[in-house]
C-alpha cells in the first residue's frame, strides 16, 4: 500500500498544480516550460531556506509584463507587425536588468523565465541590479540592416516608459549586439532630449561602452572553470572542451579557454557542428565566422551529422552557449564531461540536473557561470554615471574578484547545505533578494 502523502506534500503538489496551470495547458508544454523549470529550481532553494508563504509572495513570481506589436516599414514598402515584450521580475534590490533577446522563437513562458533568472544572477554576484528580459520575435537573419534598426529604434520607442538608468536597463543577448544597443540609445536619448547612456549597456566602446563588455561573460565562464578545476585537481593544460554555440559567449570561452592550454575538440552553431580530435583553431573559426556569418563550410574540423551529439563527446569540459534545454533526461545519460559550465541560460532542465547530480558532473549553473556579462554591464552602467573610464585591466580586475567571491560563496553554501552547486546558487541569490525585500517592506 502506498503511503499517505503528508500535509506538507500535499501543500507542495497542490503548489506545483497551481504552477501548471499558470503557466501551461498541457503536460507537454510544461515539461518543455522554462519558467517551470526555473520555478521548480526556486522551489527546491525557498524549502531549504524555510521562506515563509509572504515572503516567496513578494519574491518569485514577475512584477511586470509588457507585450506589444511593433509595426515596422519594410524595405518593400509593406508594414509587418513583430511581437515584442519587455518581463521585468524582480526590482528589490535595484533597477531591473536584463537582455534583449531577437529570435524566431521569443516567446512569454521563455521570457518570464529569463528575467526570473536575471533577478538571482545579479543577488548572487552581489550587483545592486534586479532582473529583466526582453524579446521580440523574429529571424533577424531575415532582415536587412535597415528593417533591423527600424524594428530596434521601434521596440525602445514603444517601452520608453519602462527604460532608464534608475528603472530598467538592458543589455545585448541572443542576435543582438553593440549595434543594437546603439540604436536604442540613440533613440532613447533622443525621446528624453538628456545624454543618459546609463539607460543600456554593451554599448561599443565609443558611446561609452565599458572596456572588456564583449567578453566579460565568457571570462567570468573561464574563471569559474578554473575553479572547478582546481577542485577536482584537473590541469586545464591539455584538457579538452567542446562548446556548444559559437556566437559571443561561446566563441570568447573556446578562445580564454584556449589560451589555458585547453584543446577544443568540438564547436558548434545553428547551421552544425564541427569536431576536430587534434584542436579547432579558435583564431581561425572566429575569423570565419566574422567574415561568412556562421560555420556553415568551416573547413578546420569534421561536420558532425548529428550536431546534439557534440554534448556527449568525451570531452573534460563541456560549455553549452546557445539556448535552453539542451540537456535533458534523454541525453544526459549520456554526458561525459567532468565540469559542465553554463554559458546558456536555462541549458539543463531539472531532470537532467538530478541525473547529472548522480553521476557526479561538476556542474556550474548559470545564474553563476554566465554571470560575468551582468557583472561588466553594471561596471559600465557605474561609469557612465561618473562619465569616468576604467582601463580594460581594472575592468578584468573587478570581474575576477567579484566572479571568484561569488563561485566561493556558492561552493561553501553547497558542501554545507549538501546541495547542488544549482541549488546553493539559488539559496545564495534568493536570500538576499527576500532579504532586500523584506527590509523594504510591503508599501499599501
Ligand atoms: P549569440 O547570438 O552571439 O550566439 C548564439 C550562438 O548559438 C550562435 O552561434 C548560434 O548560431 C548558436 N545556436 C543557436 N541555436 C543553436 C543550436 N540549436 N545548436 C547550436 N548552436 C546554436 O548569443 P550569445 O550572446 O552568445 O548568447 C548565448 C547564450 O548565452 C544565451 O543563452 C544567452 O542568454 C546567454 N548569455 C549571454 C550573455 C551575453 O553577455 N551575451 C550573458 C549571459 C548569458
């Protein structure tokens, strides 16, 4: 005879049936629902904490949602409609922050799930910053560069309200880059008639753009690999990786990681995935892809006919750098690698965070691992308030020291709570947010 499910259990399935309903209709689209996923990661951090009903009230679910149509002229005189959306979740602990993210697939669940993301990633690297994300949905491979800046200056036009340095600030993600973040600007400052670069960051270097921006997230990546390294007693000189993604994040991290002594054996896009046992030349596949677009017809490694499979090479480190849920319950049985460091956001659902747990990979989340564009971006956001600017080597400086205060932090909250490395991030970012809350109180 099964057991009895106790009070609590009971309370806690009837929560997670609230959740389902709120967020998706079938069981298919739940399990597939990145905000689930986050919310389950939120659940198992808020029970060790003990946080009370009120104060996960305050805490876990986003504070504002905005979803618009941008009309924009085409080059062939027709107007298309482009469905956008700005989630802010999370501003306890100062202005919301939080890409900008131009993909075919944008939609609310993965947006709602990519601000709650943001909310932790900033409470555990400790920058005075909430969380935000914001899409529109769109192949910008499809675009000219005409219709990309009008959709841009279009998007900013039509949020303005909720953008500024004190209230909402956003950065580059997924298909958008400084260029982008210029537009916006430029459009920004334009309605508001003051110079406030402060309002975006990832901005190139000469609209006051920090030094190190482009690459500060894979650095923070690199500076936690080297931790986890060193804990497992793994020398990075002539351990091998395999990235997958090769835009900002995972290009810059095959690059430092390189430059360690790591030989990159596999790399990966949108258009397939090239292996090369001896070592991609990094150099050379970023040039590529600078000149052509994409790795579509590198010639420095193998195609591999199956480009998932680049997740279960025999490779020490793996970075998955594209998009969430990656890794599942069907692959990572499968996974080899020693340290699996989360470039993405969300790339390893729940399920396959347990799996991975068993089999003893050393994984390091993202709201930790990706941490260093956030970190970066708040450096740039501080200079442009002081209209004051730092070398990139104070810049790397800040990074390094913020990103390994952070990594330390959450090891010592995992090896004395006895969780994961995901769940101790998240016991380390969701305190000082109920915290921040808490102290600011309830205003009604
Ligand atoms: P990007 O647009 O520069 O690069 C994305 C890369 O992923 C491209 O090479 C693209 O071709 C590839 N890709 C897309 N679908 C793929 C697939 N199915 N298989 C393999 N590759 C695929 O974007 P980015 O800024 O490098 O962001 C990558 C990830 O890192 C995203 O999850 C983003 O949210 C996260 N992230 C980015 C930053 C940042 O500073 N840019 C910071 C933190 C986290």
């Amino acid at each position: 005879m099964p057991r009895k499910p106790t009070p609590a259990e009971r309370q806690h399935f009837k929560r997670r049936m609230a959740h389902r309903r709120q967020i998706a209709g079938s069981l298919e689209e739940w399990r597939a629902s990145a905000f689930h996923h986050a919310l389950e990661q939120f659940d198992a951090a808020a029970r060790r904490l003990r946080l009370t009903e009120n104060q996960i009230a305050m805490i876990k679910l986003p504070r504002r949602i905005t979803e618009v149509r941008l009309p924009v002229r085409m080059d062939d005189g027709t107007i298309h409609n482009f469905r956008a959306f700005r989630v802010q979740h999370n501003i306890a602990r100062g202005p919301a922050k939080g890409g900008i993210r131009f993909h075919q697939d944008v939609n609310l669940d993965e947006m709602k799930a990519l601000a709650f993301w943001m909310t932790y990633k900033c409470a555990v690297v400790g920058i005075p910053m909430g969380g935000a994300k914001g899409g529109i949905v769109v192949d910008p491979r499809k675009l000219s560069l005409g219709e990309r800046e009008r959709l841009s200056r279009r998007y900013m036009a039509e949020m303005i309200d909720l953008f500024g340095p004190d209230r909402d600030v956003p950065a580059p993600d997924v298909n958008t880059g400084p260029q982008v973040m210029s537009w916006m600007m430029d459009t920004y400052i334009m309605h508001k008639h003051d110079y406030l670069p402060g309002v975006i960051t990832g901005k190139p270097t000469e609209l006051g753009g920090s030094a190190g921006r482009q690459s500060a997230t894979s650095r923070g990546i690199v500076i936690c690999i080297r931790k986890a390294a060193a804990r497992l007693g793994l020398d990075l000189k002539g351990a091998t990786a395999a990235i997958q993604g090769f835009g900002n994040v995972g290009s810059y991290a095959a690059k430092f990681l390189a430059e360690d002594g790591v030989k990159i054996v596999a790399i990966s896009d949108a258009d397939g995935a090239y292996r090369n046992p001896g070592g991609i030349n990094v150099a050379a596949a970023m040039d590529f892809v600078a000149r052509r677009g994409s790795l579509r017809g590198f010639k420095g490694g193998t195609p591999m006919r199956r480009p998932m499979q680049l997740l279960e090479l025999p490779v020490d480190i793996l970075v998955p750098a594209a998009l969430e849920n990656q890794i599942t319950a069907q692959n990572a049985p499968r996974i080899r690698a020693r340290i699996l460091a989360e470039g993405a956001n969300g790339p390893t659902t729940p399920d396959a965070d347990e799996i991975l747990a068993r089999k003893g990979v050393f994984l390091i989340p993202d709201i930790l691992c990706n941490a260093g564009g956030v970190t970066v971006s708040y450096l740039e956001w501080v200079q442009n308030r002081m209209g004051y600017y730092w070398t990139e080597e104070r810049v790397n400086e800040d990074l390094q020291r913020i990103m390994a205060t952070a990594f330390d932090n959450v090891h010592q909250t995992m090896r004395r709570q006895r969780v994961t490395m995901r769940i101790a991030a998240f016991i380390v970012g969701i305190r000082r947010v109920a915290e921040a809350s808490a102290m600011r109180g309830l205003y009604a």
